[in-house]
C-alpha cells in the first residue's frame, strides 16, 4: 500500500505528460478513458470478493498518478496531522469536484482507514457503483435532511468507535466558491457524539470541472493546480461551535489564500 511519507508532497515541476496525453491536445478524452479503465479494473477485483482496504488504496493512487500524467501539479500539505493524531477522526472537507473523492483516499487511508458520506445516488451508478459500495459508505438521500442528519450521525459513530475514520461533506455538493453559511456542522456534531476529533481538510480541485450531463466526466484545465490542506486536529466540546468556526476558518483561509471567492 503506498504512504506519503513526509507532511507535504509537490508534483516534480519536470513531471512528464503521458504521450498520448499531449496527443490529445488540451482535451478530456485520454484523461476519462484512462480513469474509465481504473474502475473497471477496481469492479473486476469487486467481483472477486477482494477490493480490501489495500485495493481501494490502490484504485486511488491510480487515479493520482493518472491525473499527474494529464498535467495536474498536486500541492499537498498537513499530512502529519493525520499521523500525529490518534485513533480515528472527523475529516470535513469542502467539495469541489470528483477529484477529492477519488484521491483523498491514497493520501489518508494508509494513514487512517476511513469511510465516506456520499449522496445514495452514487451506489447506484453503474460505474461506480459497486466500487463504493464495496467499500461500505454511508449513503444520504439529500431528500430528507432529518433521515440524512440521523443516518450520518449513527451510522458514523458506529464506525468512528470501531477506528474507522470518517469523510464528510458539509456543503453536500460541489461548488466552485466557498460561502461559509453553506457549510454546515454536521460533521462537528458526528466527532461530538463519537467523542473523536475533527481535521479540516481544504481543497482546490478544479483542475477536474464538472460535467454538464455527466459531473464526473468534465473539463480538464490543466492551467489550474490542484491544492489539498490537511489542518490541526480540533476537539468538538461543549456545543461544537469553537470546533466549527475553527474548521470555517481554516479551510476559508487556505481557499481565499488560493484565490478561490469566499463568503463569510
């Protein structure tokens, strides 16, 4: 299983483009069709009954290399506060693109065996499907906001109590800007009753657009480097609020320091 050794990792400014890559000029089209292939080869290992920990792991660190191939410069930083932070945590993370979902995993799971919360929709796609479902996510329906708050907060706990680190999304969909009154605390509220901590997690990740009729398959903009910032481990006490505000701060200092708009 590949680790990130050190806290920080920056793509080599002399990272070559796969040759076929820059065939495709500034296009999509190697890119999807390569990314394509890692899925189908993860569901072949689904069907088998062995896409473990280690093979998911490796389905994303398929997709980091690939999106290196295609001209993204990665700039990641923080991961020694998932090291020096014990037993499972909290991740909340904004959402920008599919980017964060495939690639979040390499860089945390070796680390922190982890789950996601992910929209039900997603189990359902006959792509994608039975690789998240392998991987045992907690589905929401973003129909019934109290059904969602409860499955979250129980199905997570359960997790988070047998070491299971868990991933969430509190603005509940992509989203090129980042409005802090978007950005709900569920995910303080789920460390809270787990009695785990939380670690902000920023990222700028449009170097993968989104699609018009197929999110997952949008524009490559290989202009845009790709940043990801772990932040330090907060305590969710008392009502959660400090908690909170801390992870509003964090990721909406490491955006705007990014360029990306923000609203308080």
């Amino acid at each position: 299983m590949h680790e990130f050794a050190n806290n920080e990792y920056h793509t080599p400014p002399d990272m070559p483009r796969d040759w076929l890559d820059r065939l495709g000029g500034n296009g999509r089209l190697f890119f999807h069709l390569r990314f394509a292939s890692i899925i189908i080869r993860a569901r072949r290992v689904v069907a088998r009954g062995r896409y473990d920990l280690a093979a998911w792991t490796a389905t994303s660190y398929a997709i980091f290399k690939l999106i290196e191939r295609s001209g993204g410069r990665f700039h990641i930083s923080g991961l020694d506060y998932l090291r020096t932070t014990p037993g499972p945590v909290v991740i909340v993370s904004n959402h920008m693109s599919s980017l964060e979902n495939g690639v979040t995993i390499c860089l945390a799971a070796p680390i922190k065996p982890l789950s996601f919360v992910i929209k039900e929709s997603l189990i359902r796609y006959p792509i994608f499907g039975p690789v998240m479902r392998a991987r045992d996510p907690i589905p929401v329906t973003r129909t019934n906001p109290r059904e969602d708050f409860q499955t979250v907060l129980n199905r997570g706990a359960e997790m988070l109590q047998a070491g299971k680190s868990v991933v969430v999304y509190p603005e509940g969909t992509r989203r090129s800007l980042f409005d802090a009154q978007e950005f709900n605390s569920l995910g303080v509220k789920l460390a809270k009753k787990a009695g785990v901590p939380v670690i902000p997690l920023a990222v700028k990740t449009d170097f993968w657009g989104n699609g018009e009729h197929m999110r997952d398959f949008g524009p490559i903009d290989r202009s845009k480097p790709i940043y990801m910032a772990f932040g330090e481990a907060v305590e969710a006490v008392g009502n959660g609020r400090t908690a909170h505000q801390s992870c509003l701060d964090f990721i909406g200092g490491k955006l705007a320091s990014w360029g990306v708009p923000t609203s308080p």
